[in-house]
C-alpha cells in the first residue's frame, strides 16, 4: 500500500495518495491555499487605508443546516481578516420585509457582500429574494445579471460552489481542454453553472475549460447516465443521491469531483453521517482523482464566497 501521507505536486496543491491509482484531492488544503490569497489581499487594502470587506448574511427559520453553514461562512471571514454580521428572522418572516431587508443592505456602503442562505421558506419566492440582492454585492452569484453574464462568459460574480469546482479542476491540473465532461444535475445554482464554466472558451472575458459537457438529471435513464459517464473524463455529481455513481459508471483514469451533501443513517452506529453522490470506495479504485464527502467540495464553496466578497470590496473601490 501506498503510505498515507501528504505529498506535495508541482501545482503546490497537496494530494493524499490512496490505495491505488485514485488521487484524494484535499479541498481543505485547497481551501487554506485561497484563504491565504483572501488574507493578503485584505491586508493590502487595510494598509492602503480601506475599510475591510464586509459580508452580511441573511438567515431564515430554524434549519440546523443552514445555521451550521451560515456559522462556518461568517467564522472562515473573521479568521481572514473581514468583518461580518448575521441577521435572524423566522420562518414567518413576511417577503416584503425580507426584500425591505435586503435593500437596506445594498444601501450600506460598508457592507460589500450580501449573502442570504438557502433555503428559505415555501412561501417566499427564492427568484424574488436573490434578484433583489444588488448583482455587485451577489456574491452568492445567483441574481439573474450575473447568470446572464455567466452565460455570456462575462466577468460577474460566479456561483460560489460552481466556481469551487472549477478551482478545485484548476489548481489541481486535471485538463479540460476537449475533454468529456459529464455534470449529473442541473440545478441553476451548481449544475448549470458548473456546465457553463467548463464548456465555454478559455479564450473569452471569463475564460472557461474548453470541455465538451454532457448535462444529466432525474429524467436521464439509468442506463444512459451509465453510458454516457462511462465515455467521461471527468464526472461531477451534484445530484444529490447517495452513491449514484458507482465503480461501473467510470472508466479508468477519470476524474470525479462529488458535490453532494447527503444526510444518510449509519447501518451500523445509527447515527447520521455525511456522504456523497459517489460510492467512493468503489470508484477510488479506478479514477485516477477523487474529491471526498466531506472535506472536498465543501470547504472550497466557503473559500470562494470569502473571495467573492473580497472582489465586491475591490470592485466597490473601482465604481
């Protein structure tokens, strides 16, 4: 067996070498890597005289998700240097005072970022509420301006998990350039985005991966997601069914980044426990680099919100 230790490429990203040929690509080491750029440009502009980023959050309700999310997103900014707050409502919140909420925000001078945690309550629109963030505080990267822009590979605010996906590929030097790619989901945050980054031309404003992408779903049949992801060399997941992708829906040597959060139940412990769209130890005997649930996807989604308020603070400057 290989020995478990960490070893470091000539990307300067470290790698935590498995049993065979899979390569367990660390987003927790890529996630500091971007915290430390986050951090040194906040302290370039302190010592220019400018205020620090500030990143305020909107919660809705109880979810012990979200609250869990929201605390690591506004902990992972103080640690970096910015400032940030935390507004709770309940459930019952009405959307015109949500919406009130909001406009206060983009008023604010201070406040470079505006992030409102999904998701929110049935009676509420999700499209109302994340096009009434200011597209140049969205650093969520959901108002509609900036998903035209993506679409238009423009520069805008990227979705933040969707942009973690593209850096986890960059950084780690997995190509793309004409390369199979397949995205399993849809959703307009994370699915479609992640396409548009990886199809569209590295030659463009917003450069993009040059891959021929293939777009699944719940519609997609069984037996077709199998042979289509079979031809892939690259597999992101972001479906959100436990161990989708098993061993037998990927060739030898592709890539396969796990986007997926599911809460499953522990046949042994009975305890609850995190895992991905990916039956991980099957596939690591045959990808040549995986991305683990947790401790891959996750942790980069946080790192590039914090990049994402950072480059509102630099654009705010600029305008």
């Amino acid at each position: 067996k290989t020995p478990k230790k960490w070893v470091a490429l000539d990307v300067n990203v470290f790698f935590l070498p498995l049993r065979n040929t899979a390569t367990l690509i660390s987003g927790r080491e890529l996630a500091r890597q971007i915290h430390r750029e986050v951090q040194s440009e906040i302290l370039e502009m302190v010592a220019q005289g400018y205020r620090r980023p500030h990143l305020s959050v909107i919660l809705v309700g109880n979810d012990p998700a979200s609250h869990c999310y929201v605390r690591n997103k506004t902990r992972t900014a103080t640690a970096l240097g910015m400032s940030s707050s935390t507004v709770f409502r309940p459930e019952s919140v009405s959307q015109d005072e949500l919406l009130d909420l909001i406009d206060s925000m983009n008023r604010e001078r201070r406040v470079s970022g505006v992030l409102v945690q999904l998701p929110l309550p049935e009676h509420i629109s999700e499209r109302a509420v994340c096009n009434a963030v200011a597209p140049e505080k969205d650093v969520d990267g959901f108002h509609i301006v900036n998903v035209g822009k993506l679409s238009l590979d423009q520069r805008c605010m990227i979705p933040a998990t969707a942009s973690a996906v593209w850096e986890i590929i960059r950084r780690t030097g997995i190509e793309t350039v004409g390369k199979n790619v397949v995205v399993v989901g849809r959703s307009k945050n994370v699915g479609m985005p992640i396409a548009m980054l990886l199809h569209s031309d590295r030659r463009h404003e917003r450069p993009g991966g040059d891959a021929t992408v293939t777009i699944t779903h719940r519609c997609t049949p069984r037996p077709q997601l199998k042979e289509i992801s079979r031809l892939a060399d690259i597999i992101i997941s972001a479906a959100g069914v436990p161990h989708l992708i098993t061993a037998d829906m990927v060739k030898e040597g592709a890539a396969v980044i796990d986007v997926g959060i599911n809460r499953v139940q522990n046949t042994t412990s009975g305890e609850l426990c995190l895992v991905g769209d990916v039956d991980f130890e099957g596939v690591r005997e045959k990808a040549a680099f995986i991305t683990p649930v947790p401790g891959g996807v996750g942790p980069m989604t946080i790192a590039m919100v914090m990049k994402n308020t950072v480059i509102a603070a630099r654009n705010a400057l600029i305008h």
